[in-house]
C-alpha cells in the first residue's frame, strides 16, 4: 500500500551547492529521512511559463545548464532520471485549465542540482511543472490540484530559495560569511510564520514580512513554496525545518510538510 508523500520545500543552491560539503550534507542527512517515492514532480522557480508546461517525457532529453560563467565541470553534470509519461498526463488531468508539454525541455538546475543529492541514483521518474504565475493565490490553488499526487507515490518539490538577493552573493566573502540584516530579519520570520502555519502571512508576505523586497527583489524563488503549501493543505501544514544556515548570505531554510 503507498503512503502519501510529504511535500518539500528546498532552497536550491546554484551548481556550486555540489562543493559545499555543510549543506550537501545537510541534503544527504534529509534524504536519508525520505520514503523512495514513486516519482517526483520538480517546481522551480527557474522556469516560469503560461500556461501550465511540463517538460519532456522523451528519454536523454538533456538538462537545462540556465546559468553562465562557471567552470566547464558544472556543465559535464548529468541526471539521466527515468521519463515520467504517466505523471506528466495526471499533472494534465488535476490542473484547471489547459497543460502543455514541452518535449525539448529538460531538468533545469532548479530541478537536478538538488535532485542530484537527495537522490543520486537517479532511479525515481521526474517531471518539472512550469510555474504559470507568481500570483501567491493562484500558485496555492494549483498545489491543492496536485495534492491528489501525493497519495499515489508522487514527492511534490517546490525549489527556490528563502531569501534570493544575488547583489548579496559575494563569493569573495565565503560561503560561511555573515547574512546581511535583511536576510537573517526576513529568514527569522519565515521560519516564525511556518511554525505557527500562518499561510495567510505567508500568502501576503510582501507587506508582512521585514525586508520583503530586499529578500525578493522579484519574487520567483519564493512563488514554489505556494505550490507545496496547496498540495500541504490536508495535512494542516505540518511542517519541520529539514535545511537551515546561509549560504554567502542567502537563507538555505527547507522545509517539509507531512
């Protein structure tokens, strides 16, 4: 009998996550704590597209390296995961409105960096799901579409990042070096409000919480935390903190939902 899947919400790291041993091990420890679903659909922050668009379910569809400027090696990274045709038709038949399926589109590094540590076999089907809005209520009503998902097998990931100000990102500094004010204010809060799931705060975050644009000046690496929040819904929100710190000033905080 399969057991409902818990959702996950991640901050992603860029692709040098792979050489930062505190929070890959951070990774590894969270997945030692997950049941092997089914399969896995990815919603990252990095793909945004209307209407809703899931990515290709051809097998050796290559990744998405959406990032410029790095060394060769994180461009040799690969993350052969099983297609997912069948996921890809229930995302198809639980979302109001037209699905679109784009077949050139692979993992983006929203989806595989993560995935490449928290299931480094490769052996769990996945398929990423564009985000259609940054609308916080719109995005929360498509999780409640997917939460269906979870009682057959599915991980529903959400991968953006907690606080995602890169003018803040100085490697110069080290990935340990102290959050700016505004980051650690506006992390503080959002681990405050999801203890106490007040997903209305969170919903309206950007006049709650402290330091709100200066933590988003754009706020598509908050905007997957609404998908997992809907398809949370039934179990209340329940949630743990499973990653927490900074990383060269970005809050890394993750959580999961039962």
């Amino acid at each position: 009998m399969i057991e409902r899947q818990p959702v996950l919400f991640l901050s992603h790291g860029a692709p040098p996550l792979a050489d930062d041993a505190t929070w890959t091990g951070q990774l590894h420890a969270w997945s030692d704590r997950l049941e092997k679903p089914t399969s896995i659909l990815m919603v990252s922050a990095h793909w945004e597209n209307q209407p809703v668009t899931v990515s290709s379910t051809r097998p050796g569809t290559p990744l998405v390296y959406d990032f410029w400027g790095f060394p060769q090696k994180y461009y040799d990274v690969t993350y052969d995961a099983p297609v997912a045709p069948e996921l890809a038709q229930r995302v198809a038949g639980l979302v109001d409105g037209p699905v679109y399926q784009d077949q050139a589109r692979g993992l983006d590094h929203g989806a595989y960096v993560p995935l490449v540590e928290l299931f480094p076999e490769a052996d769990v089907p996945v398929v990423q799901m564009s985000l259609p809005t940054l609308d916080p209520k719109g995005l929360y009503e498509l999780g409640r579409r997917l939460a269906p998902l979870r009682d057959e097998g599915t991980l529903v990931v959400g991968s953006g990042f907690t606080t995602h100000n890169l003018r803040w990102f100085n490697p110069a500094g080290g990935a340990d070096v102290a959050a700016p004010t505004a980051s650690a204010e506006f992390d503080h809060w959002a681990a405050d409000a999801l203890a106490r799931r007040d997903i209305d705060a969170i919903l309206d975050f950007e006049s709650q919480a402290p330091a709100a644009h200066e933590a988003h000046p754009r706020t598509e690496h908050w905007a997957p935390l609404y998908v997992a929040l809907g398809a949370a819904e039934a179990s209340g929100h329940e949630n743990e903190v499973a990653v927490d710190g900074f990383w060269y000033g970005l809050s890394k905080r993750s959580w999961q939902f039962a």
